[in-house]
C-alpha cells in the first residue's frame, strides 16, 4: 500500500523536520495535472497550524492521522500552539506529544481498550447523565426534539431527500446565537424604548446576522465589541434595506471565536447622529435556538422605558402543546448586589382577551422563564398561524411594568428554498430533470411559493407540498399547487394563504417535501426537501428563482439523478456573485484522489465555435458552494449580459459535465471587471500608497520601495531576476527563459529573454494562432499570470521561485494547466554533477563517461532507480525496514519497502485462531492461543493482583 503524502508531513512535524515542501512534491508528479487540494484551504489572513495537508485553528487539538495501513494515532495528542513574534503577529506552532503515560489505572479487575482509545477504561456502567441547563431541566422538548430525530432516521422507508443531509460539506455546519437588544444602559438610565432582536449563526470563521428590530428609526450601523470594550467589527447598514437587517462579519479571529463561544461578545446598534438612538446587548447562545419556529420581540408603551424581551416558541412534535422560553431585560431594575425575587404574570391575549394566564417566580439576577401551554385548542392554534396571538409579561406590585409583542413565524434572513431531483424520488430514478422552489413566509400565515421544473419525461399530473410518508407508497399530502402549474413556462407562482400552525412548525423544522408527478411517475419523477438556505452575504437576489441545473441541459444530455440550482449576480465592479445548491450528486468510487471533493463547478458561454472563455468557479464540497469571482473577461461578461452563458457542475463520473443550466445576468460591463476601491487586497491605492503599506506587518522594505505581500516585480538591480514578497520577506529568482524555435532571436534592451527576431526570420516564427484564438488563454495562480494557449514555462512557485524540475502547459482548447515533471536521461557514470544549482537534471562530467554503480547516484536525481525518503532516513530501492514513528517508536508490526522511489508499507496478515482463549503478548503483532500450562499461569497472575490490591 503506498504511504500517503499525509504521513510525510506528519513525520516532518513530529520529528522537528521543518523542510517538506509538499508543494513542490506535488509539481513532481508523474505527468498529472494540478489538482485541487484535498481540503478546503484556510481563509487569507487566518492564523492557526497546517498539518497532514489539513488547517487547524490555533488552540486545536487533534489525534494525526497517518493514513493507512497506520491509522489514527490515538496515543498522540498534537495541538496547535499560540506564538507572539517579536512585531505582535500571531501565529500557531503545532506541538505533539504522547499521553499514554497520562493513562489513569483503571479502578477494575479486567479494563478493556474500546477501539479509537489509548487508554484502557473499565467496562461501560451505568451513562453518565447529560448535563443540561438547570432552567431547561423541566422542559423536555427541547431536550427530547433532537433525538426523535435521529431515531425518525431509522424508519423502513426510504425518503432520501430526507436524508440528504449526511452531505452536508465541512462548511456548512454551524452553531447558533441570539441577543437581546434594549435601550438600557449599565447605569440602568433608559435611553431609549426601541428592542431588537438578533439571531446570529457562526459556520467555520463567518458570523452571519439576522436582525429585527421595533420602536426605533432604521439603524446606520452596528458594532460588535470585545471583552475590553474595543469594537472589533463595525457593520455600516445600506440605506435600501428593510425592517431586517442581513450581515456577515467574516474572517472572525481566533481570540474573537473564543470570546463568542463564552458569551462575552457585545453587539450594539445605533441610528444616525441626527437622531442619535442606541440599543445594546449580549450575544449568547441558547439551546431553544434549533427548535424555535415562532418567536416575538416584547416592547412597552412607555417612553425611554428601556425594557424589552424576546420570546422563543415552539410546538410540540405530537401534541398541540406551545413551548416557550422568555428571554428579559430592563424589567426588572436592581442595583443591589444580592438577587431579587419578583412574581410575575404571563399571558396570552386575542385582542386584548385573555386567553391564558401562568404566575411564576423570577429572580433579578437570571429574569429568564420557561413554560408550557398545554392543549392549545382550534381556535388557538389558527390565531397563532395568523400572528393574531399576542404575549405579554407584566410584573406585580405597587411598580407594575409590562411588555407584550405578537407571536409570528420565526424569522430570518435565511432562504427557504428546494432543489428537486429524480434521485431524492419516493422510487430514486436517472431521468436527467430538475425542480427548484423559493418560498417566502409572512407573519400573517401566507406562503408565497415560486415553481419551476424543467427536463420531464411526461407530462406533470400533480405538483404538491407533502409531509414525510409513514409509509413508502403512502404519502401525505398538504397542499395542491397543480392548478398554479403553468405548462407553457414550466413554472407555478401562487400563495398558500391557509397554512396551520403545525404547518407552519414543520416548515421551519425542514419536514415539508415538494413532489412532482408525471404521465411516466405517477408517485412521483421529482422531489425535494423544503429547508432553509443560511444567508451567506453573496450579493445574490435570493427572492427570485434560481437558474435550474440539470444532465437534461448537458449536451448531449445526461441522465443523472442530481439536480442544483444557482443565484448568480455581478456587482457595480463587475465580480460575479455566485450560490450553488446540489442535490443528488454523485460521488466518485476512487476517494483517495477525490477526498471529499464531488465535482467542480464552473462558468463559461455557450457557443459552437472554438473559442471558449471557461472558468473554474470552485472545488464542490457538500451540496453547496458559493463564492465571488473577480477577474472576468470582457467577452464572459457580455455573454452573461446576452444570456449565451452557462453554469455547470462536473464529477469524476462525467467530467464533460453532470448538470448545467444557462444564466443570463444584465450588466453594464462591457470592458470587463472594473476596479474595487473598497477591497484593499485589489485595490490600486492600497498597492501604491506608501503609507498605507507601512502599516501592513507583512510588506516588504526592497530597494528603498514598499511593496505588498503577494506582489511581484523586476528589481532595478538586475532585469534578469524577478523578486516576489512574502510577508516581510523578499525572495528574488533568476528568471529562467523559455526555448526559442525560431532561427533568428534578438535581445531588447529592457528585456532579459531573447526573442524571435520577426525581420530577419519572420517564416521562423512560430506564431501563436491559439492565442487569437482563446485571448483569455491559461490563468496560473503560481506567478499570477496569463498564458497564451500552447506555450510552456517553468512553473514559479512562492515561495520557492522557478520549478526546473517541472514543465507547465497551457492547453489552448480547455484552458487548463498541465504540469509535468522531467524526466532526467539515465546517465552512466558513477559520480554525476549538476552544471548550475538551478538545474533540474545531473549530468556526467566530460572526464567521466565510464558506466557506474547505480546505486552510488545521487538521490536528488530524477531518473532511474529512485530511492525512498521516510521520516528522517534515506532507504535504496527494495530495501525493507519497520517504521519508526517519533512518540510512538518502532511499528513492529508493519513492514515498509522502497519501490523506485515510492515506499509502501502494509500491515502483517495475522492467521485466523481456531481457539477460545487468546491473548496477545507484549511486543507482538499477532493474537496467540492459550494452551492449558499458559492458561494456568495468567490465572495465577490475576489472583496475586488482586490479593496484592486487598492489602
């Protein structure tokens, strides 16, 4: 088995050895073509520790990952490290140790050693109990709600849309927070009446915010503060948006996450100074969060009271009982520091009529409250569906004070939306069609829905909303949208103005399907899951339909069960915006090319001719991706503009495309992407202005000039170099010129390379006709530069310089990189040299032309039998040894092997045991069976332990 890439980075940080440079190991490869990493890459600007092609954040702790025949090491703990340099930058430094001999003795007679355990542990008692918040103790639901779900997963039937969610790609999962936000200040002096509410959701390092608010003017900005009262991200509000404010703050640092994981984060919002309003609150986080499908924002009617709350409702799964959760403050004002107990009312009104009453106990210091409202009947439950239910908390005595608010569907800035596919089907099925559905909800109970299909094998007979079948073939329908279906279009737009409050519960819990039936599929061609999409701050307008994908539009078309569907938009600097959402997607058999990786999804135009201006948009992940592209051409814009242009997502499987769809996006951007003065990383300004890069820790100082991080130029020293920087460091190569195939070249004064000289040879020149071809030609993101289709290079690569070891290609047709690695003649002599330090290839020296020893080659030379690197030690072709790992020490148990330049390692194959009793002795790799002599002596053993343990 070969050893993965993985294991020699693990060994390099285990062993100290810091000089793996996997990046040039990958441009070694043997004649493939670049590949998209593995893993996701960490975001620009992020501080944290790489390790085994992976990033972890700094404070991380992880078991490595030696891949097989290794495996996890479980007795190895790595954790990445905080480091301060001497300017303050943060950094992470990865530092790993074995806790073996951390084990605790097991307080038993017979520990056992679980699988992925180092230490052994005695046998499982009785569970230990859950922790839970003291306030939800009582309140089961939302303790239960999660693991009916998990166990609804196991039913007989087979709804796969239901269970499409395993997909789900390391970005997309996220946890969840809520403030409360109120006019009161420390001093406890009210400024103001106004109350929001804010609903955060944080997925990797991106804080989105959904924020509603009442009572107060529409806000200019909002600020996120710190422990030390330092605003760490300010949030400007457009002037355009609406009575729900959407955000991100994105790229949250470390110390910042953890300030938020503790709940000691701030987020205040404020008007314009004219009519200067202000409301603060705590961010926290709060188990109701997931279940939470009605909620209300309570004010008063008092001016400047600085008061408010929220409430966090819910049904229950199987019974008409509403949960709540109340979230106070400013009700209660108490500057002492000993808590104080205040009896409370509240209540649930119909215009004014009380409905029900609860009376409790609260204390000033923890104001929250959680309650039941058993049996809500008919008449309830449809005011709660049509926001007409209003809730109010008042306190008792001689200071009385009240809060009240309507209860509504929960709100958000997410997307409900729906991908259908003939995959997710009732009976899955390859029909090559596609579904996509965007709803809106209203707080009075209406739904807007917005239908579209495409690529049907008959004709559509029902178009429904349904709950999840009890039974294969029984399925349970809501709601008819099949008189709404426009076959002309192949799209249905309406409003489902009777929806109950169960179904408004289900809905925002993501148990609703759409199903579409055909002349061919009378249960169903299509279906799909209702559930939200998490804003994610793309400038994509979510409100419309998306551009459909499907094999129906592939060409030819393919029959596949996926289906997508895309939002894509370009911005007044002519970046394309683009949000894709899958469903279906086939994954490749071969993970260990693929990983995690299912496709790729990119954007071109759709035209006959040979021209092709196709651009990779992104690696897909999970069944989302998302992203902005900013270096279009002139000619894919105008295509987008014309509606010629295409979005397509391509697997392992069908690598010409599995499903497409043809975007037309209006723009006004006929000479391509224009210049972004707000985002420093492309901004003129931020690159020229002295000034502004003094203040970036990672620019560089070269030649008494300033230069970015990431920038490349030619130094006034000497035009035959070209220098890059690479935070604070300049790193300056000689520039290494491409062969000439023309007779007659020439050297221009401001040039280091020769060209072809087109007077004196001009039927010489090879002139580039793919070029005009594909002006665009090949974008490599090693130098940064553009590529006339068919020429080739030595790939530069920061921050190592020229790869002479490596020839890259562009391939005029697709676009494409190809890099490969050189191959180096076999060479005679026993002592080859290299003529330059930059050479790729030895040579024999001209005093030494006499056949050699092989083996005495250097093993830096590509050619030949190779030699093998592991870990610290150099190993000849077909040598064999036993690895040894740093903290683990010597794997007896499995061999490893040099085979041209390639090691492998396998596990010893143990023989199978006819035995009863078996045990394994220390020291060896296989299981032994216990003969009658033996059996007595390891009896012996355990009562002398145990004796000694008595006394």
């Amino acid at each position: 088995m070969l050893v993965p890439r993985v294991l020699c980075a693990i060994l390099c940080v285990l062993s100290c050895v810091c000089a793996c440079v996997e990046a040039a190991s990958r441009l070694k490869s043997h004649s493939l073509p670049i590949q998209s990493e593995k893993e996701p890459l960490p975001s620009k600007g992020l501080s944290g520790c790489s390790f085994g092609g992976r990033f972890y954040s700094l404070e991380d702790t992880w078991h490595p990952d030696l891949g097989e025949p290794f495996g996890v090491m479980h007795c190895v703990q790595c954790h990445c490290d905080t480091q301060k340099s001497r300017r303050g930058k943060i950094f992470g430094k990865v530092n790993c140790k074995n806790i073996k001999q951390d084990c605790p003795n097991p307080d038993c007679d017979d520990p056992i050693l679980l699988p992925g355990h180092c230490c052994k542990t005695c046998p499982k008692g009785e569970e230990d109990k859950k922790q839970t918040y003291p306030m939800l103790d009582s309140f089961e639901y939302f303790h239960d709600k999660g693991k009916g779900k998990e166990d609804d997963l196991h039913k007989s039937y087979n709804d796969r849309s239901y269970l499409s969610s395993e997909d789900m790609g390391p970005e997309e999962s996220r946890t969840d927070f809520v403030a409360l936000l109120t006019g009161v200040t420390e001093s406890w002096v009210p400024s103001s009446s106004a109350v929001a509410r804010a609903r955060f959701s944080l997925t990797r390092t991106s804080l989105a915010f959904s924020i509603t608010y009442q009572k107060m003017a529409h806000p200019s900005k909002i600020l996120f503060l710190g422990t030390d009262g330092a605003t760490a991200f300010e949030y400007k509000v457009p002037k355009g948006q609406s009575d729900m404010i959407c955000g991100v703050w994105k790229n949250v640092a470390k110390p910042l996450l953890r300030q938020l994981q503790n709940e000691q984060l701030r987020v205040r919002m404020s008007t314009s100074a004219g009519q200067q309003e202000e409301v603060e609150g705590k961010i926290i986080k709060h188990r109701a969060l997931f279940a939470e499908t009605f909620s209300s924002t309570l004010t008063s009617e008092e001016d400047n009271a600085g008061m408010g709350g929220i409430a966090m409702l819910t049904l229950s799964d199987m019974e008409n009982n509403l949960h709540f959760i109340l979230i106070l403050q400013g009700l209660i004002k108490n500057k002492d520091k000993e808590p104080l107990l205040v009896p409370i009312r509240v209540q649930l009104l119909y215009r004014q009529h009380i409905l029900r009453e609860i009376q409790a106990n609260i204390t000033s210091h923890d104001p929250d409250f959680a309650e039941v409202l058993k049996d809500m009947n008919s008449r309830e439950l449809f005011w709660l569906s049509r926001g007409q239910l209003e809730i109010a908390v008042a306190t008792e005595g001689h200071r009385s004070q009240q809060i009240s608010g309507f209860i509504t569907g929960r709100k958000s800035c997410d997307t409900i939306q729906s991908v259908l596919s003939s995959g997710d089907a009732l009976t899955p099925g390859k029909t090559g069609g596609t579904g996509s559905a965007v709803f809106n909800l209203h707080d009075n109970g209406t739904l807007d829905y917005q239908i579209q299909v495409a690529g049907l094998t008959g004709d559509m007979v029902g178009l429904t909303i349904e709950l999840k079948p009890r039974r294969r073939n029984k399925r349970s329908i809501l709601y008819d949208l099949t008189p709404e279906y426009n076959k002309a279009t192949g799209r249905a737009v309406g409003s489902w103005s009777r929806l109950e409050a169960r179904n408004i519960h289900m809905l925002l819990q993501n148990e609703l399907f759409i199903n579409v039936a055909t002349s061919q599929n009378q249960e169903g061609e299509l279906r799909g899951q209702i559930k939200a999409l998490p804003y994610s701050g793309l400038e994509a307008p979510r409100h419309e339909l998306p551009t459909p994908l499907a094999g129906y539009y592939v060409s030819p078309p393919v029959r596949t069960g996926a289906s997508g569907h895309a939002w894509v938009s370009v911005d007044k600097y002519c970046h394309l915006h683009y949000e894709i959402v899958v469903s279906g997607l086939s994954k490749a058999d071969d993970l260990t090319v693929n990983a995690h990786l299912h496709g790729l999804a990119e954007i071109g135009e759709l035209d006959d001719s040979s021209v092709n201006h196709k651009r990779l948009l992104t690696g897909f992940y999970g069944s989302q991706a998302r992203g902005v592209l900013k270096d279009i051409s002139a000619e894919l814009l105008q295509h987008l503009d014309q509606g010629t242009a295409f979005i397509q997502v391509s697997t392992k499987l069908n690598p010409r495309g599995e499903i497409r769809g043809q975007v037309h996006v209006s723009n006004n951007c006929e000479f391509g992407t224009k210049e972004d003065v707000d985002e420093a990383e492309f901004d003129d300004i931020f690159l020229k202005d002295p000034e502004v890069l003094k203040k970036d820790p990672h620019t560089c100082s070269f030649e008494n000039q300033y230069h970015a991080h990431g920038s490349h130029w030619t130094p006034n020293y000497d035009k035959c170099f070209s220098c890059s920087c690479q935070k604070r460091t300049v790193i300056c190569d000689p520039v290494i010129c491409p062969v000439l195939t023309c007779s007659q070249t020439s050297q221009p004064d401001d040039k280091c390379c020769p060209i072809c000289d087109e007077r004196k040879d001009a039927k010489d020149i090879k002139l580039p006709e793919k070029a005009e071809e594909n002006p665009e030609g090949c974008y490599f993101e090693g130098d940064q530069k553009m590529h006339a289709p068919g020429t080739t290079w030595h790939p530069f690569v920061p921050p190592f310089g020229y790869i002479k070891c490596a020839v890259c290609t562009c391939k005029g047709s697709t676009g494409e990189v190809h890099c490969e690695k050189v191959t180096c003649p076999t060479l005679t002599c026993s002592h080859p040299v290299r003529r330059n330090p930059s050479d790729c290839c030895k040579e024999c020296p001209d005093d030494e032309k006499i056949p050699g020893d092989l083996e005495h080659t250097d093993m830096m030379q590509a050619d030949g039998p190779r030699h093998c690197k592991f870990g610290k030690n150099y190993y000849q072709n077909s040598d064999n040894w036993h690895p040894w790992v740093p903290l683990v020490g010597e794997m007896k148990c499995i061999n490893c092997w040099c085979d041209h330049g390639v090691t492998k390692c396998q596990r010893k194959q143990c023989p199978l045991l006819t035995c009863s009793n078996i045990t394994r002795k220390d020291g060896s790799c296989c299981p032994d069976c216990i003969d009658s002599r033996d059996e007595d002596e390891l009896v012996t053993k355990v009562l002398d332990k145990r004796s000694s343990q008595r006394h």
